[in-house]
C-alpha cells in the first residue's frame, strides 16, 4: 500500500498560528537564533539568511511524518501575524515515536507562547500523526525549559552524564518524555478557527508568567541530527 504525503496544515490556538515557515520568515529566524541567550542552548543555529531559505525551501516538499529529518515550523501571532519563533519535530526511526522542541525570540519571552505553541504541537503529535510516545531534550542547565517541560506533564525519564559533544564540551542531557494515553488534548487546537472563541487569559498559568528571568528556548532541537554537531 502505497503511504500518500502528509502536508502541514496550520492549527490556532487562542494567540497564536502554527504555520509552514515560508523564505520572508529567513531572515527573522536567523537573527533571533543568533541572539546569545537563544544559541546557548540550541545545536541549529542558521550559517546564513540564503542558507536558511533553502532549508526552508526543502521543507515545502517534506512530509512532517517521515522518519529522520527536523521539520521546523512557524509560530506568530494569529493579531498582525508576526512570527515569535519556531518549533520542531522530528519523527524516529521508530515511526510511532517523535521527538519536539521550540524557540521563542527574546522579544516574546514571557508571555506564554512556548507552553501554548507546544500544547497545540502535542496534540498534533498524537493526534493528528498519532504518534505513541514523544520526547525532549533539555540541557540541565536550562532551567526554564525543565519547567515549561514540567508544567506541560512531561516526565523525566534520563539524566544522561556527558552524554553529548556540544559546542565543544562534554555535556549533560535531560530526556523528557510523554505517552500518548498520558496526553488530554488541548481545545479545539487541531481546528483551525475553531479555537477564536477561546479565551487565552483563562488559560491555565505556566512557569513563563512567574519565573523571575526570560525563559530560555528548549536545547538542542534542529533540521540536522544533533549529535552531528
């Protein structure tokens, strides 16, 4: 039987719009993944705006399904549709098992957005692509991104000891993970429009509206297996 494409269709949440990025998102992805508060944890940080648009180029053809490779996609701003950062999946050599992680540029810190843009991608994730189990890794340095993990129901399963080369050192990794039966999905997040009669205030509040500094991005999610890095 042959498997047909699954394309990317948006999904809104209360605030925001998850999208395909498309080569006008390059230059604003580029930039604010070059912000040192960003890069310090992530893997992917784009060599060039011409790059970047190739990249995004290739994903217009890709199936977020299939196996192996990052599939980066847009959040903005459902008002004015500005984009406020990326997310990425990437599905395992393991198909019913898939891997996620977010950025949010500095400008857009703490207000919520990662927490809300990942509800909407779990849901996509186990219900739409019906995936089984999804995973995250975290970089036990990165404290607010092991809350946000927390506050979404993640459960610590590893705390790996120099397990990675990263940015030339020997670092520690923290995996996340979550199965689908633990998962209550969001409302109305995989309808899009449906989710305008939402109220984003009454939501519940997430470690980004009380923690005392700027929530840093998760660690190390990119288009490229990170341990190539």
């Amino acid at each position: 039987m042959i498997r047909l494409p699954i394309m990317f269709q948006e999904i809104e949440t209360g605030r925001l719009i998850l999208r395909d990025l498309g080569p006008a998102d390059a230059e604003v992805v580029t930039h604010y993944r070059a912000d040192p508060e960003v890069s310090r944890y992530q893997s992917w940080e784009p060599d060039s705006v011409q790059k970047l648009r190739s990249y995004i180029a290739e994903l217009a053809a890709r199936d977020p399904g299939t196996p192996g490779a990052w599939y980066q996609i847009g959040i903005a701003l459902r008002s004015g549709g500005e984009l406020v950062g990326d997310c990425g999946i990437r599905i395992l050599n393991h198909a019913r098992q898939a891997e996620i992680g977010i950025t949010v540029a500095p400008a857009f810190q703490r207000r919520a957005y990662a927490s809300e843009a990942l509800r909407a991608m779990l849901d996509y994730v186990f219900v739409k692509l019906r995936k089984h189990r999804i995973s995250a890794s975290v970089d036990p340095r990165n404290a607010a991104s092991i809350r946000l993990m927390q506050s979404l129901g993640f459960r610590q399963e590893a705390h790996l000891i120099e397990s990675l080369w990263f940015k030339g050192q020997w670092v520690d990794d923290i995996i996340f993970a979550m199965l689908a039966k633990e998962w209550t999905p969001a409302e109305a997040s995989l309808t899009p429009a449906a989710a305008r009669h939402s109220d984003p205030d009454a939501r519940r509040a997430t470690p980004e509206h009380t923690r005392p500094t700027p929530p840093q991005p998760l660690t190390r999610p990119s288009p490229v297996p990170r341990k190539a890095n």
